[in-house]
C-alpha cells in the first residue's frame, strides 16, 4: 500500500531549544489538526522545518530523534536560507504579490536562488524517504516548486498540492521575473487544490497564458500527463470549538479563567453592553486600519452607542524585524490612541487592544463571549477565524461581518458582507449587526454552522485525498492505450517481416513540435536524418500526410525521398514526380468566406489567414487564448450558416479553424493510395483532429498512433513527438 508523506514549511510540531535541551509542543494550527488522522491512522511521515538551527550535530540528532516519535522529518535550513527563502522569497515576494500588495514585492536574484535550493533540500528530504508510488501531499506558497522537481525526479509518485493563500489574476502573476517557473513548478503535482474556484480559474488563466496548454474543464493537458484543479475550501476542527465553548459556557463563574472573569465584568457593568471581536495577525493584508477606521465612522454616526459597544482587537505579532510591518504596527497604534483619546470615557475604552497572543481557552473564551466578529482582512486565502466564531457560538447569538475578499466568504453567504475598503459601508454593517432581529440573526448562524459542521476540517483533507487516488486512476484508464514495450516490439516485429510498407506521418506536432510561429516550425538536422533512414528501409514507403501548403512542403523536403500529400490531401507528389491535384478545384466560395474571416482578424489581435488552394484557414495561436477559444466558436456558428449546401466543411484543428472543399481529407488521400499501392504493413500517426480522418479510413490492420492524450480513433497513443521520434527510431533499427 501506498504511504503518505506530508510536505509543508512548518511541521505540526514546533521545537524549542531550552536549557535542558530541546523540546517539543504541538502546534495548534487547523492543517496539524485535520491531517492528524491520515498522519497517524498510517505510517507517513511529515517533512518540514523544525523551528530551529541545530548547532552542531549533536543538535540535530536530537531534533530528528524527538521527531521520530511525531513521525516527523526535519529539512534543516540556515539563517542565511531562511533570511533568503522564508523572509525574502516567501514573505517578501510571493506573500504580497499573491495577496495584492504588488508595492510591497521584491524582486530579489538572491531570494529567488535560495528559494530554489529550498526546494530541492525538500525534494531531496522526500525522495530519501519515499518507496515506490508513495502519495506526497505538498502545501502552500513556500513550496511551489516542489511538485515539479519531485515529478522530474521520481515520475512514480503520485502529488497533491493544496495552496492556502489566494492565487491572483494572472495581471499580477505576469509581473512576478520567474513566472513560468512558479506555474511550471505546481503542474508537477497531479491534483492542484485551491479554497476558492476564483483562485482555480486564475490558476487556469495563467497556465493558458504563459504555457498555452489546452485546458479541458478542470484538466490541464501537458505533454502526456494531465493535471487535476479541483476545490476544496479548508474547514476547521468544527467539534473541538464546539465542545470547548460549551464547557466555558457551562462553568460556574468562580471556575472561569481571569480573563473571562474580566469580559464578563465588561459585559455585565452596564446594561446593553456589547462586544466586537477581531482576531488575526498584524499584517497589511488583514485591514486593520481600515476596521478601525470604520469603527470610528460607526461611532461617529451613532453616539447613542458609545459607552455600550467595545472593538477587542487581537493582533498577533507578525515578521516584526520588517520595516512594513513595523509602520503598520505604529500607525495601528496611533489609531487606536486616537480613537480611545476622542471618544472614550472613564469607565469605558473604545478599542481594547491586544498585541501578543492568546492560548487557546482565552480564544474560545472571546469567540464565545463576542456578539459580533469584525473580520474584514483586504485579501485573505480562507479566513479560518470567522469559521472558528461561528462554531464556538453555540448558543447561536452571534453575528459575523465578513470581508467578500475572504475566501471564507464563498461558503459564508450568510454574513454580512462588506468591501473592506468602504469605510461606510464597513462601519454600516456594523450598526445592522448590532441591530438585527433575533430571528435573523439565529437563522443565518444556524444555517452556516450546519454547512462548516459538514464540510470541516476531516472531510476537507478526505476528500482531497479521494479527489488525489481519483487522479491515479484517471491516468491509468488513460495509459490502457499506451504503447507499451510488448506492444512496440509487435509493432516492430512486423515491420521487420513485411515485404510491403507504408508510414503515413503527420508533421506538426507529430514529428516537430508547435512553435507560435508556424513558419518557424522546419524540420531540424535530427529529424531529416531519421526520416531519411525511414525512407531508406528496404521496400518502405515513407509518406508525409499533412495540412500545411504545398510551398512549404517542397522547400523542406521537395530533395527528399518522401512522398508528400500536402493540404489535407489536396495535393499529392510522389519520389521524383511533380505535384499532382486530386480533385479539380472549385474556388469560387473563397470570396464569400474571405470578408468574414478578415472581420475576424480585425476583432481578434494576433490572429491571421492563410489562402490554401482548397481551403482558406484562420490560425489564432498567437491570439490572446480566451479570446481566441471565444472567437474561433463564434467563428465556426457564422461560417456553418454561410456554407450550407456547398459542398464545404469546416475542420476544427489546434488553435486552427479550416474551411475546406469537402471530400478532401488526409483519410482519403491515404487509402487512395494504399488502394494503389497496397502494402502489408501500414502504420499512421498523428496529433490533430485532421488525422481522426486517417485513423478511420485506413485498414483495420493497420497501427494506428494517436500523438497526445485527447480521445481518438487510434488503436494506442504515444506522448508528444519526442516519443515518436524515438520510436521511429526503434523501427529503423529493427
Ligand atoms: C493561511 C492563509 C487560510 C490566531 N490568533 C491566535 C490563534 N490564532 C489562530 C486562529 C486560526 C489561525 O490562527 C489563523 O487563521 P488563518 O485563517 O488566518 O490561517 P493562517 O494559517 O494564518 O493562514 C489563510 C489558512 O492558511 C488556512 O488555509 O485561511 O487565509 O493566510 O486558527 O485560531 N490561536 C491562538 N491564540 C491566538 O492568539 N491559540
């Protein structure tokens, strides 16, 4: 059976060195808690960084010791490492572009090569680690690198990767210097899991853009593999929240902890007193200034509630050493000494404000004590806090306001949603919270919690772990096809034996690779040599069976000893002869199509027309990819309407849409040939749509190969034209 191993910056347990030595505490976080059950249920292993710089190796024997028993792996890193990749490209590059806060990215060579090493150090951690088709679950933005390297390096495992903070518009991944790095580096993995279908869609878009891959629904088509963006929102631990408020709530007032001694002093020293509550860490991201701005419009607007209502601020202390932190930190500050010197009173504070953190009965303790959450981060991948409220509120008398830039937010429909940056908006929803009935109010809370209760933190990691064996599946029902060694050695046996033979082979993409600029797309030294040892084998025909316009064959192999059919079989030019036409030309309709498609070059940059003698051919591979795809359907409505009953059809190629006199396809021209000059053995590849035609028309006995991973005609399928090449190759050996 298949083991599990869990990669993540941080491991679910934090070491600590001390003065008897080191030691260990869990930590408390919702991704320790939720993969708990797989981490310990089986024998995985969690890789990660401890939380400390051993000294010596003595140190870090300790560390990996004290680790073992959590079944936990360290990757050890440096203080130049984590001042480079953990500081640097983590926190100060990706962190802020990811979030928005593109003023605050730093493009830095040095983080970035740091970043990359890190990368490997983990690779190299889990390869060391890892048995034969093991399941490696990667996390979030520190590791985004990680899938690939693991992919290049050990193609048998299978790799889940989950992000936790947004992905962006591609607008923002376009500015970032490593770009197709970043993107390349999770298509490693097989399943990529984001918490909002926002953040799967501009992964989509940037993957498009950047790779040009063909993306079908929620799959992305690479060169042989495919791979899974699917979402999962992240829930919490919804049981344990549960449970500890209602034992807070049920203890006797002389048992309860000091500090919820002192929230019920609060609450109950005058009548009507309520309290707001808002916990993260200070960062640019969480829109502190703007909640405190919105209170103070709130108080402003509504003086019948000063004295009665409170903000508790939570902040935890965050990358303190960073400059933006630190001035976020004074101006948080300054706001909040503001706010209390202008509206507050002997007896009352406006802003309680916390700088530290709060162990966890404390948090409960405020969860459960709040009447309303004011939670309104600018950008927030999740936002586990606002699920947490709503789970320790059990006796349901709470009201959450909710930023829309949460990811939280999706699932929370039920909130009051605010735009963070509306300050009135903002400090309005916080009069509605405060005024809402009670019917409303326990409404809407009872139908959130019933949904985070369901989806929580278990069945989150569950079914990304179902939706990851998925995957495997999936790409073994499509390797059923695939041309394995047995059958590569039937295919070659045969070839050896027959007296006859025949090769049909496509070009582009089938034996060369796509370039953005079909007409750089020439054959290479490498191919011509193999092709001219295929046309050399005894009794062999090799035929060159493609789309492309004739000019263009004759320049690349017009000296060659191939057989030509060019323009989907519009012309045919044997070894020695001169092309031959085979079906009179009827051209008349080109003057009718061309104006359309001209409309179309016109409204779609990038996009071109190419007059062949049969057909005419709007390419938009170098068109923007969605406008593109967008166009080309459109495309293909309008032409169907003008050519009805003309004796014309429209080929739909890769990013290509060809209108053409019917009856002239590759499939055609092939068994006209074989009809002419029958042969034992006939084998035919090729990528497109175009050569569906020559997969049906030919014999049932001969090989047919489908270059690429889309459902076909052909008998099997080899990955990309590296593959054909080398299998070509193999023949010739024979
Ligand atoms: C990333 C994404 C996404 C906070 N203060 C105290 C305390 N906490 C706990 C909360 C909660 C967690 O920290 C913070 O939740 P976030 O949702 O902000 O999670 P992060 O791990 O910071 O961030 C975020 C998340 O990943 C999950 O995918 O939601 O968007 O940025 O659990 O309870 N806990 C204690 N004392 C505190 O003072 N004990």
């Amino acid at each position: 059976m298949s083991r599990l191993i869990i990669a993540s910056n941080r491991l679910p347990v934090m070491i600590d060195r001390s003065e008897e030595g080191m030691t260990i505490t869990p930590s408390a976080g919702g991704l320790a808690t939720g993969l708990k059950s797989y981490h310990k249920g089986s024998d995985s292993v969690w890789i990660g960084w401890p939380g400390v710089m051993p000294k010596n190796k003595k140190e870090a024997d300790e560390v990996s010791n004290l680790l073992k028993t959590e079944q936990c792996l360290p990757v050890f890193l440096n203080e130049d490492l984590i001042t480079n990749y953990y500081d640097g490209f983590s926190n100060a590059t990706l962190w802020p572009l990811f979030h928005y806060f593109t003023e605050f990215a730093e493009f830095n060579e040095t983080f970035w090569e740091a970043y990359c090493k890190v990368n490997e150090l983990f690779a190299e951690a889990i390869i060391a680690n890892a048995e034969e088709n093991d399941v490696v679950w990667v996390h979030d933005y520190q590791l985004l690198l990680l899938p690939n390297i693991l992919r290049e390096k050990r193609p048998d495992l299978t790799i889940g990767f989950f992000l936790h903070i947004p992905f962006p518009s591609y607008e923002l991944i376009r500015i970032l210097p490593w770009r197709e790095e970043i993107v390349n580096g999770l298509l490693g993995a097989d399943l990529i899991g984001f918490h909002t279908y926002d953040y799967a869609r501009h992964f989509i878009s940037s993957v498009k853009r950047l790779l040009g891959y063909d993306v079908d629904f929620n799959q992305i088509k690479l060169d042989g593999r495919q791979v899974f963006i699917d979402v999962f929102p992240m829930g919490i631990d919804y049981k344990k929240f549960e449970t500890h408020a209602l034992e807070i709530q049920t203890k006797p007032v002389q048992e309860r902890s000091k500090e919820h001694q002192d929230i019920d002093r609060f609450l109950l020293s005058m009548p009507d007193r309520k309290l707001i509550l808002s916990i993260d860490r200070l960062d640019y991201t969480k829109g502190i200034p703007q909640r405190l701005n919105a209170f103070r419009y709130f108080l402003e607007k509504h003086p019948e509630y000063r004295e009665k209502v409170s903000l508790i601020m939570l902040t935890v202390p965050s990358r303190t050493d960073v400059e933006q932190y630190q001035n976020l930190k004074n101006e948080v500050d300054v706001l909040v000494g503001n706010i209390n010197g202008e509206f507050g009173t002997l007896n009352w504070n406006p802003v309680i404000y916390f700088y530290r953190s709060v162990p966890f009965e404390n948090l409960i303790e405020l969860y459960s004590s709040a009447d309303v959450a004011l939670l309104t981060p600018l950008r927030d991948g999740m936002n586990l806090v606002a699920k947490e409220y709503l789970a320790s509120k059990v006796n349901h008398k709470g009201v959450l306001i909710l930023s829309e830039m949460a990811g939280a937010s999706k699932e929370l429909g039920e909130a009051i949603a605010v735009n963070p940056n509306n300050i009135h908006d903002t400090g309005d929803a916080i009069y509605k919270a405060l005024t809402i009935s009670e019917t409303e109010r326990e409404k809407a809370i009872t139908t959130m919690q019933k949904r985070i209760k369901r989806y929580d933190i278990h069945k989150w990691a569950s079914e990304f772990m179902t939706a990851l064996h998925n995957t495997i599946e999936k790409q073994s029902e499509h390797h059923a096809r695939k041309i394995t060694t047995s059958i590569k050695s039937k295919i070659v046996n045969e070839f050896a034996k027959a007296e006859s033979k025949v090769l049909f082979l496509d070009y582009d993409g089938t034996l060369q690779r796509f370039f953005a600029n079909p007409q750089s797309a020439g054959p290479d030294e490498e191919l011509y040599q193999l092709l001219d040892e295929v046309a050399d084998q005894k009794n062999t025909t090799l035929v060159l069976v493609s789309g492309r316009d004739r000019e263009t064959f004759n320049r690349w192999f017009g000296n060659r000893k191939y057989t030509l059919i060019a323009e989907h079989g519009a012309w045919l030019r044997e070894v020695g002869k001169g092309w031959m036409e085979r079906k009179p030309v009827h051209n008349e309709w080109k003057d009718n199509i061309m104006p359309v498609l001209e409309s179309y070059v016109d409204r779609t940059p990038g996009s071109l027309i190419e007059e062949k003698t049969y057909s005419l051919v709007w390419h938009y591979r170098k068109a923007d990819i969605e406008l593109g795809v967008l166009r080309a359907l459109d495309l293909v409505h309008d032409i169907s309407n003008l050519i009805i009953n003309q004796d014309l059809e429209i080929l739909e190629g890769k990013k290509v849409i060809e209108i053409k006199v019917s009856g002239i396809n590759k499939g055609m021209a092939a068994s006209d040939f074989i009809h002419e000059k029958p042969a034992q053995f006939i084998l035919a590849m090729g990528d497109d749509w175009t050569d569906e035609f020559l997969f049906k028309e030919l014999p049932e006995n001969a090989h047919t190969v489908k270059v690429g991973t889309e459902n076909s005609a052909a008998k099997y399928y080899l990955n990309n034209y590296k593959e054909v090449r080398a299998f070509l190759s193999e023949l010739v050996k024979s």
